[in-house]
C-alpha cells in the first residue's frame, strides 16, 4: 500500500509540473483512499499481534504488568477468585484497563495505581484509580482521545463509564458493563473500530 502510495505522488508530481489539474485532483483522491486502506491494514495487523486468546484473569494480570515495567508504578491487582466472562465482555474490560492505565501514565503523575475487577448483581465493574494529580472531568478538552474512547467503548458496549476526579486528589476510572447481556453485533463492529 505504501510502495503503491509513493509511485501515486511521483505520478501527481509530474502532473503538477505540467499544470494537469485535472489528474492531480484525480490522483490525490486516489492517493487518499490508498492511504486510508494501509493505514487501517496496519491498525489491523498491529490488533492482530495484541489480540490474545488469554482467559480475562491473565489478560489483566498481563496489561497491568505491562503497564508496571513501562512506567515502574506499582499497580496493585484485585480480581475474583473466580470469575468467568463472555469472550466479548471480556476483551471490552481488557480493553478498558489498557487503555485506563495508558491514561495514567500520560496524564496522572502518579505514583501508585490500584486495578480492580468485580462482579455482582450480573455486572462487571472494573475501577482503575490512582493517587496522582487528578483534574476536573467537567473541563476535559475534546483533545483527550484516552477519555473519549473509553466513554465511547462503554457506550457502545451498553455499558457505563464514571470519572471520579478533583485536583490532587487522584483519579478513579469506573468502567461497568453487563456480564452475560451479549453486545449487539454494530455495537461491536463499532467498539472494534476504536481498537484502530
């Protein structure tokens, strides 16, 4: 996709020299669609290394470890005992506690960071809290793409995302989704788009 994008500017350079109008409009659209299809083929293929066939359980354990060996926060993990989920459940939480803790380590300045799963009343509820700066949830800019995606992951998913916040007070991220309820298949061609 990318070879096929360079021959299509060095084409659109050429017309450019020549004053081909006409073709240049034709090739730059072209070369935008070119780019879009690789950019989602890579967002593809780098989803395709993540994905894991790991049970919940060790898939948390696995983020939060990745999450303490890339920052050297400590991050304590509370998960039932036992607990099993459908696999679509279980990749949103997964999903959810990835992108919580990226959260965390690049805006909260915190020194330690708490994960916790639990499930009742047929909910799972996933709190990522930590001790750091915190901020007001109420003036969080449309720039903060972290949030956004979690607020729209658990919106698609039918589920529930709660920001408990104040300045130098830390942060806890409440993510609560149905643990049995299936998620309707647009919901999930859409939660799976966020992935990108």
């Amino acid at each position: 996709g990318l070879a096929g994008l360079v021959l299509q500017l060095e084409a659109l350079e050429g017309h450019l020299e020549r004053g081909n109008t006409a073709q240049v409009t034709q090739i730059a659209a072209q070369a935008k669609l070119r780019a879009r299809d690789a950019l989602a083929s890579s967002r593809q293929a780098i989803d395709d290394l993540r994905r894991t066939d790991l049970p919940a359980r060790e898939a948390i354990a696995n983020e939060v470890a990745r999450f303490t060996q890339a920052t050297g926060i400590v991050c304590d993990l509370t998960l039932p005992d036992d607990f099993t989920l459908p696999d679509d459940k279980a990749e949103h939480i997964v999903r959810c506690v990835s992108e919580g803790l990226a959260n965390v380590a690049q805006h909260a300045r915190a020194t330690a960071v708490a994960v916790t799963l639990a499930i009742a009343n047929d909910m799972a509820t996933v709190t990522i809290r930590d001790n750091g700066v915190g901020f007001d949830p109420d003036a969080v800019s449309s720039g903060h793409y972290g949030l956004l995606g979690l607020r729209e992951r658990a919106r698609l998913a039918g589920g529930k995302l709660a920001v408990e916040s104040s300045a130098e007070n830390g942060t806890a991220l409440v993510f609560s989704i149905s643990a049995s309820q299936p998620v309707s298949i647009s919901a999930k061609a859409k939660a799976d788009r966020l992935k990108c």
